[in-house]
C-alpha cells in the first residue's frame, strides 16, 4: 500500500545513524532506500512509499517507509 508523508528530514544518531522523516503530526518514520538529495537535515518533504512491515532496522525509531519518490517543499 502506497502512502503519502509530508514532514522534515532529520539524521538520528542510532548506530550508525540513519535518516527519518518526521511527520508535521509528530510521527517518525525511518526511510529505507533514500535517495542522496533526500539526504539533508530539515528538509521539508512530502514523500510517496510504502510502509514496509516486513524489514527490522537497527534503530527501530518508527514504521519502515521505503521511499518511492519525493517532492521538496518551501
């Protein structure tokens, strides 16, 4: 199932770190598969992907999100 998140990108220190989205509602999800021009703190994003509950991470900060596509926002 295909969703769609907006919120900013943050870099979270877990291991050996790793990048999040941060909902504008406050949920956090972890992104699996980002591409390097999403790779930037406090970029804010509206993200398209799919919620992946089947893959564990090391820092389990949040649902898995595997980034499809992405859009930046002002």
């Amino acid at each position: 199932m295909s969703i769609n998140v907006t919120g900013v990108i943050e870099r979270k220190g877990m291991g050996p770190g790793t990048w999040a989205l941060v909902t504008d509602s406050g949920e956090t999800y972890e992104l699996k598969d980002a591409p390097d021009e999403l790779k930037k703190s406090d970029l804010k994003v509206k993200v398209e992907g799919q919620v992946r509950d089947d893959v564990m991470t090391f820092a389990m900060i949040g649902p898995v999100l595997e980034v499809k596509s992405f859009k930046v926002l002002d």
